[in-house]
C-alpha cells in the first residue's frame, strides 16, 4: 500500500541550452498554486493524504508541462489555473480521472 492516497509529480525542469521544457511554461508556479490548493481545501489531511511534488524532467517535454498523478499513473498536461482546479476537485477529491486533459 502506498504512503499517500495521492502523490502528485510536477515536471518543472529547466532546460540548461533554453530548450522547451515544463519549466518554461509556469510550472513551479502550477506546482506551488495545486499545493496551496489543497491545503486550503484541507483535502489533504481530510480524506485523502495528498502530496504534492517537483520532478525533473520526465521525458514528455512535448507533450507539457505535465504533471503525474500516483498511484494510478495517471498523465495529465494543463494550460491553467482553471485545468489544475479541475484535477484537485476530480482527481484528487473525486476520484475521478479528468479525461479531456489526460495523456
């Protein structure tokens, strides 16, 4: 059995030559606004044991920023505040995979 209900991986890498990479596109950001997210929804200590986490990169640079959800494996890509509220209140609180931002 795992430690958390819910752990969270944010690819927020930084790609040293300036290529694309999760990084570019707000990701420590995302990964800091989810964090305070849960908590404020106390979802973490609540119901779910929620954990949320950096990652380097995770080899999926074109289809980012990308974040994974354990422990079902679950891949998800995001644009926005309103995608990442979408995935805590589905996924994580739900329990529910929220298929349009799947990969």
């Amino acid at each position: 059995m795992s430690f958390y209900d819910k752990h969270v991986f944010f690819c927020t890498n930084q790609r040293a030559d300036g290529g694309d990479c999760c990084g570019k596109h707000g990701a420590q950001q995302a990964r800091d606004y989810m964090k305070n997210k849960v908590a404020g929804m106390d979802i973490s200590k609540r119901q779910n044991n929620i954990r949320i986490n950096t990652a380097g990169c995770m080899n999926r640079c074109d289809e980012g920023p990308v974040i994974v959800v354990y422990p079902e494996g679950t891949w998800y890509t995001y644009a926005n505040e309103k995608d990442l509220d979408e995935i805590v209140e589905q996924h994580l609180r739900d329990g529910r995979v929220v298929e349009r931002l799947k990969i």
